[in-house]
C-alpha cells in the first residue's frame, strides 16, 4: 500500500498549500473566520461529532467536522473526525489535506492516525481499482498546521498507523496467499531492513524435535508446511525483556470438529493475531524503541484430512504437560501453548499474547473491548494503559482456580475443551497460563475486535494490537529509563 507523505508546519493554518483543509468545530464555539465561520453562522456546520460541512476559500475546499464538547474531547474522538473528514475529502476528489490542529497533547497524533486508518481500502484483486487511485483513494499528503512543533507525534504515528494497516493487508489477503510461508517470508522482509531485528523460521520437523506436540498436532492435517516464527529486537535498553506472542492460524476449518459452512470464509482472519504482532515489530524497529522483544508466532492452518488430530487424542506440550484434544476447533490455544514456552525458553520476562480465539469473548464484550486476563497486577496495568492509550480499549475478566479445575483432563494433564461450556474465554486463558512458567502474562483475545469494527477508521479487518503493542514496548523502555 503506497504510503501518504505526512508532515507537520507551525504557522497559520490557512497559509497552507494543500487544495484540502480541515478545521474543527467544537459544541457552542466558532471557527475563527472565513467560510468556516460563515458555514457555522449558518447553521450548516455544527459542533456534534462527526457532522460535516463543505465550503471553498482562496481556490480551496474547507470542510468543517464537528469535535463534541471541548471538555469531553479525547484522542479518540479526534481519530473519529479525522477518519470522517478524510473519507469526505476522498470523495471529493482531494490530493492533499491540511488539518488545522485543535490543541490537547498528543492531538496532532490522534489526527494523523485517523487519517491514515480512515483512507485504508484493500483492492489488490480489484481488476479495476477505486476511483481516485489505490488504497489511498487519490490523497497523497497529509499536513498537521498549529501554533506547536508537533513532529515528532506526527512522525510516531504516521510509523504506527501505516504498520495498522500493513496488518490489515496480511488479514485481507486470501488464505491460498497468504500461508505461513507467507507470513514467514513477510517477517523475513522486515528482519531484513533492520540491524537491530533478527529472525527465526522453523519447519514441521524443527517444530516436532523441539518437541512441540500441541502445535505439531494441530499442524498435521495440513499439507501447507506450518512455521515458527520468531523475531528477536534488540534496541538496547535496560528494562525487562518482553515477549510477544501471536495467534497464526492462516485458515480454521475446525478441523475433524469442523464448522458450519456459514461465514467459514471469515476464518482466514484467523491469523489477526500474528499480524499485529508481525507488523508491531516493524513499526518498533523503524521508531527504534529502547527495549528488548522476542515475538513468537505460530502459524498453520486447520484443515481436516487423514493425517489430522482427532478428538480424543492426547499430545505432549514442548513444558511436558499432555493435553486431551477433545475439540479440534480448540486449536489456538494448542498452537500458543507451544509459543508461550518457547518465548519462556527464550527468557521472555514479560509476555502479553493476541489471539482470536473464542465466540465467547463476542458474545461477552462483541467488537468495542477485547477481553484481558493476567495472572499480574502490576503487568496488566501497564498492558491496559497502552490499550486505553490507542483507543484499542480491554476489559479485564477474572483468573480463578475454580475455572483452572475445568481445563483438567480425565486422561492427561489438561484438557482443550471440557465438555461443561462454561466461561469459555475464561477457560482458554486458565488452559494458557499452564504454559507462562508463572511469568507475568496477559493474554488479548481479539476475536471480538480483530475485524468488523465499528469506528470509521477500522472498517473491515481492524490490525487491532499493532498500536498497542508499539505503545506497550514505548512505556516499557520509558519505566527503565526512569
């Protein structure tokens, strides 16, 4: 996806050159002058959120998007109007935009990502592409103008929001593109263009002498190879040695325990996950964040052949647990049991893993929150901070021994899905904490939030975790500076 030059200017919003500007309305206030002032005089441009208004000034177009009330103004809602007025400017045909920069720390960012996410479209099978141009739609620049040199959050998000959708693109291409090969090869890329990243693909044979039987199982009813993927960033820094782990389940029939037909087209989705992750690191690199990362991904699909897991089957764990499979489609918790240990075996020190992986947590908390467990107080603070940071927002639901009980299996150690269907989130989560070795750990599942959002900025499949995750290694490497 070509990317939009971003920059920032001091001086007068409206001595810009782009053909586009953008200024915003506040509830019970005017715009300083000009058309802005008369579109809100009139009554046409209003302050509520995300209402619009056109006019032209000085050979230019000015569009007026409403912010709310100025005291319940937030970085969210500025990625909200951005996104809403960089859709209209699309449609209208605009090459360049100018925001005038309404104030408030880290607006400028907040601006520059609703922007970037607002403009994303996927048209790479498209025989004729969008009007106006590519993924972009025809706008090439974007321009933060305010009183403030705000650069340096410009740049930081612009970094952030085009790794966002980089994400986007893993999780739209089509499964028969994008295998774990695929997924390897794009990893590969980015450990390429940077010093501090290294990388490390393992086939079906490494996985199953590193003695990964949960992961391989799942692995065994795929003729496409299966990967282990795992970049290793090291920035400097003296703070603890974080692990990132994501889901890559590149396509999820269930397996022997397979879906209904209905919206299985949705599973190549599956692999969300690995592509926050994936791209979180690009992003990391390029910002060259201070901190130490190990990113695991485990990546295969989940198909049913004659060589596929069966329920009732039991496999051994790379930490030496069994587990009873007893629901095929309760892969991804068997794949990231093998991931966990290996980022433990690696010397993660703090992990936090992104995985699709139940309806559960839809039903529960459906596409606004994704739902958080941890076994640390202290770390899920610091995880949730960065999610309510990038309006990638987590609710946090209970760890308890009751519902460790029911991951026990009647056979083996564990078991991936018990036959009472209770707190299945929860569930999954206890079934992960056996793999952490007591580490702190906190465990994302995305499955509510990874596609359909419901902001204008994340239509479609969301890149939900990239931000976050660039955000959580950011205040990791700001806590051991001091």
């Amino acid at each position: 996806m070509p990317d939009i030059n971003v920059t920032a200017r001091t001086g007068a919003p409206e001595e810009t050159s782009a053909d586009t500007r953008v200024v915003g309305l506040f509830e019970g206030e005017s715009p300083p002058g000009g058309v802005a002032a008369q579109l809100a005089e009139s009554g046409e441009a209003r302050g509520g959120l995300r209402k619009l208004a056109v006019g032209h000034e000085d050979g230019r177009r000015v569009i007026v998007v409403g912010l709310g009330k100025r005291d319940e103004f937030d970085h969210e809602k500025a990625r909200v109007a951005a996104a809403v007025a960089a859709q209209r400017a699309r449609e209208l045909g605009a090459k360049s935009v100018s925001w005038a920069e309404p104030g408030g720390d880290g607006v400028a960012g907040a601006l520059v990502e609703g922007t970037l996410m607002g403009l994303y479209r996927y048209d790479m099978y498209k025989s004729e592409k969008a009007e106006g141009g590519e993924a972009e739609g025809g706008i090439a620049s974007l321009e933060v103008a305010g009183e403030r040199d705000v650069s340096g959050i410009v740049d930081q998000a612009r970094v952030r929001s085009l790794a966002t959708n980089r994400a986007r693109d893993l999780q739209n291409t089509p499964s028969n593109v994008a295998t774990p090969e695929f997924l390897a090869a794009r990893a590969s890329e980015i450990a390429d263009g940077f010093d501090s990243l290294s990388v490390e693909v393992l086939g079906r044979d490494e996985i199953v002498e590193r003695g990964m039987g949960a992961f391989a199982a799942v692995a065994s009813g795929s003729d496409r190879e299966p990967r282990l993927i795992t970049l290793r960033y090291d920035g400097g820094g003296g703070g603890a040695h974080l692990g990132y782990v994501g889901k890559g389940v590149t396509f999820d029939t269930g397996g022997i325990s397979i879906k209904p037909a209905a919206k299985m087209h949705e599973m190549k989705y599956d692999m969300s996950g690995s592509a926050a992750v994936i791209e979180s690191m690009s992003a990391i690199a390029e910002l060259g964040i201070p901190v130490r990362i190990t990113a695991v991904v485990p990546s295969t699909e989940n198909m049913p052949s004659g060589h596929s897991m069966k329920p009732g089957d039991i496999v051994t764990a790379m930490n030496g647990k069994t587990i009873e499979i007893n629901n095929t489609d309760a892969e991804g918790r068997l794949i990231l049991a093998d991931a966990l240990a290996y980022a433990v075996e690696n010397g993660a020190e703090r992990i936090v893993d992104l995985a699709t992986l139940t309806g559960a947590i839809v039903v529960a908390l459906g596409s606004t929150y994704a739902g958080l467990f941890s076994n640390d107080d202290d770390w899920y603070s610091d995880v949730e901070a960065a999610c309510a940071a990038t309006g990638e927002i987590g609710w946090r639901l209970p760890l308890h021994p009751e519902y460790l009980d029911l991951t026990k299996g009647q056979f083996a150690d564990l078991t991936n899905a018990a036959e009472v269907r209770k707190a299945s989130s929860i569930y999954a989560a206890e079934f992960l904490r056996q793999f952490v070795d007591g580490r702190p750990w906190v465990h994302v599942d995305i499955a509510g939030t990874a596609w359909g959002g419901t902001r204008p900025y994340n239509s479609g499949p969301t890149g939900w975790g990239v931000r976050m995750l660039v955000e959580l290694a950011q205040r990791a490497a700001d806590k051991a500076r001091g």
